[in-house]
C-alpha cells in the first residue's frame, strides 16, 4: 500500500481531497478487497473510487458524535419562515401530495420566472427554460451530465465547493483548476485564459462563493465572459447565495448573474435553491434557467435521476418566491450582523481571518496554532475545544493546498455564535 501522507487520496496524478478524519481512505480500501468467494475484478467503480464522500457532512456527523459547536455545515441553526412553513403545510393538507410535472410544477416555474424578472431583469419562459430539481446539488449535476461528454474540460476556480469536483468525475469531464488566491480571492487573468482551449465545455462559476466569500467584480466577470464567447464554452453558474451580499466601503459589492452580461444568456445555465434564502436546506428545492434546447436536456437527466422535487414543497416555494423586497434586504442584514459577531471571535483566539463579501462562511488561516495540517487541527477543534468546522483541504484538488486553511460558518443564532466563541478561547490554552 503506497504511503498517502495526511489524508490524501491520489487519484492517478493528481489527488482529490479525501474526508476529514480519513475514514473514507479506509473504507474505500477495504471495499477494494475481494471478498471471499467472489470474483477479484473492483465491485466499485472506478467513478466512485475517485472521490470521497462529503467533508463537509462528515464534520456535521463529527460535531454531533463529540457535541461540538456545529459551524461546519451550512445551515441554519434558526427557524424558517413563519409564513412559509404554514404554506408548506397548507399545502400538504390541501392533498398537492402526488407527483408534480417533472420538470416542476407550473405555479412554482411561473414564480420562479416572476422573481427572476425582478430581481435579475431576465426573461425566463417557464414552459421552456426552467427546470424545478431536488436542490441546486441536482441542479448542477444535472447540467453538467445533460452538457458534458466525456473528454471535454470544464474550468473549476479553487478553493471550490466540494460537489464540483464529483460532479466533473460522473459526468465524464476533466477538470483544470485556477486558483483563487487570498486575502480577496482574485485570480490571474493570463492562468485563467490559459485553462480554456479547445476542450472547454464550460467554466463553473459559484458566486456569491462558497467557500471564500468573493463575490466577482463586474470586471472579473466580463472577463470571464470574454473567454466564454472566444472559445465557445459554456457557464454554469451557482447563484445561491444571491441576496447575501455585504457593502463595502472601498468598493461597490453587487451580486451580477452570468446570463445579465451581453452575450451570455444563450451560454449561462444558472442553478440556484431555496436553501439559503429561505432557510429551508432540509427541503431540497432548486431550479436551472437555461436556453430552451439545452433545458430539454437538462429535464431529461433530471427525470431519470430523481423524478421530481417535493410536490407540497414547490407550492410553498411559490409563496416564498414571491416575498417582498424587503424579506431580502432584513436577510442580508441580518446574515452581516451574525457575520461581524463571529470574526471579531476568531481573531482573537489568533485566527488570521479571510473577511467575506458574500454568502455566510469565512476562510480562515490556522498557521498561528502550529498544527501540522488543517485535519489534525480540525480533529482537536472538535474533540478537545469543542467546535466544528471544515478543513481547507476539502475545497481544493491538491490537499495541501489547503494545509493551513478552515472554513467557519455563521448562518446560526447569536447563542450558538456566542457558545463558539466562549469555546475558542480554550485554544490560548493549549
């Protein structure tokens, strides 16, 4: 057995981040051993073997096995909506307990279109454009299989959320990489350019981003149109943090869609979810605006993979999608003042803090702990101070990329904040 190091998982000549306690490796090693009886040839494919299961929900497992403070997995720790749950029960008794269209139901699709002429301007046509899926995590997978051939290269900025990789493998992609680099996370337009060539299907773009917090300049953005249209690629667009955007005061922050610069709508394929908006990451309802003809191939994958989404659900989601401007205006507010409660927290204990623009996570550098690697840090996070976050590593394709890295989340009540900071402080004393 080759020596892996800490927690890697090579994956021929290059590696992919492996989970956070590197039970994966054992597991996925344990299933390659024949078993008795049975033919020696792999009982897993090699599809699977190229990845591991989620990091990010092993450390929500971790954090409940040990009672950590949970600040790894992205989800509210608060109520939903008052009014949405009651639409989302109203509409269970009223008996919208069957199988909606598959590619969404109608009033939901209509809403979907309504709130994307408000928001971003776009037309949409709810007949031929939208597709409803089990989440944006379906949403994305569903595009890039409905897109991708195998042999084609789709473009991946890193640190990314940890499903693109996987989704590029199951689809039959070859990923390249360009790195973001801190403190704001800014690329270099000559190592992007280089990336795209003939080979390019598309670039994935998560903005507001996960995990960083970057949310890409306008000129950023053009930019990466610009090689878009010069090499005929495609861009598939993670937009669901949308309304949660932070002003800053050197610069204007504005959350701008793929598909609202010239030229790109026909190119942009933009997933999003009710998760993060609406509090309710537990319902699985999410949705892709595309150009008609790649939509028919987009419902297609959709259908075979998972029917439908919830029926009660995407009525409920009809109600929410239609929530006035101020809901949104309250959420980002509101998600700013959690965010300056908890990094004030960290940079006490010695957190050198990546501060973010959008979404609600923070990067953080851990170099001042002296930990050898962010897992083993993570690990006595967990254990002995008694919080859960993600390691860097997870996010990027050579796990020593993010050797020196953690990814906190703030989407929680100001209690179990404040309960994560009490619990830091035992850090200055180890």
């Amino acid at each position: 057995m080759p020596n892996r190091g800490p927690c890697q998982h090579f994956d021929g000549a290059r590696r992919l981040p492996a989970a956070g306690l590197c039970e994966s490796i054992r597991r996925e090693e344990q299933t390659h051993m024949a078993t008795p009886g049975t033919s020696r040839r792999g009982r897993v494919s090699q599809k699977a073997s190229r990845f591991t299961e989620s990091v990010i929900r092993e450390m929500t497992r971790e954090a409940l096995k040990h009672g950590a403070v949970n600040l790894s997995q992205g989800f509210p720790d608060f109520p939903a909506p008052e009014d949405l749950k009651r639409a989302a029960a109203a509409a269970i008794n009223d008996d919208v307990n069957q199988y909606a269209v598959t590619w969404g139901a109608k009033d939901f699709r209509e809403a979907i279109a309504d709130k994307t002429r408000w928001f971003l301007g776009l037309e949409y046509d709810p007949e031929r454009e939208i597709t409803v899926t089990c989440g944006s995590t379906e949403g994305m997978i569903a595009v890039m299989m409905a897109t991708v051939d195998p042999g084609e290269e789709v473009v991946l900025f890193e640190p990314f959320y940890e499903n693109y990789a996987p989704d590029a493998i199951l689809s039959g992609a070859t990923p390249r990489y360009v790195p973001l680099r801190a403190p704001d996370w800014t690329f270099d337009p000559d190592e992007l350019r280089a990336a795209f060539n003939e080979r390019t299907k598309a670039v994935i773009l998560c903005n507001p981003n996960n995990p960083t917090g970057k949310v890409f300049t306008r000129e950023e953005m053009e930019f990466i149109a610009s090689l878009c249209r010069e090499f005929d690629a495609l861009c598939f667009t993670d937009e669901i943090y949308e309304h949660i955007v932070y002003p800053r005061a050197d610069r204007e922050v504005e959350h701008i869609s793929m598909a609202q610069l010239e030229g790109m709508k026909e190119r942009t394929l933009v997933v999003n979810s009710m998760s993060k908006t609406y509090s309710v990451t537990g319902w699985r309802v999410g949705y892709v605006l595309a150009p008609a003809d790649i939509t028919g191939a987009v419902r297609k994958v959709h259908d075979f993979l998972t029917v439908g989404a919830a029926a009660p659900l995407q009525r409920a989601g009809a109600y929410a999608l239609r929530m006035p401007p101020e809901y949104y205006e309250e959420l980002r507010r509101e998600y700013e003042r959690r965010r300056d409660l908890l990094l004030p927290a960290l940079e006490d204990v010695g957190f050198k803090v990546f501060r973010p623009d959008g979404a609600y996570y923070v990067m953080t550098d851990i170099s001042a702990f002296g930990f050898a690697y962010d897992v083993e840090f993570t690990r006595h996070l967990i254990q002995r101070v008694g919080v859960a976050c993600v390691p860097g590593s997870s996010f990027y394709s050579r796990p020593e990329l993010g050797a020196r890295q953690v990814r906190f989340c703030f989407c929680k009540r100001d209690e179990t904040l404040e309960a994560a900071a009490d619990r830091l402080r035992r850090l200055q004393s180890f």
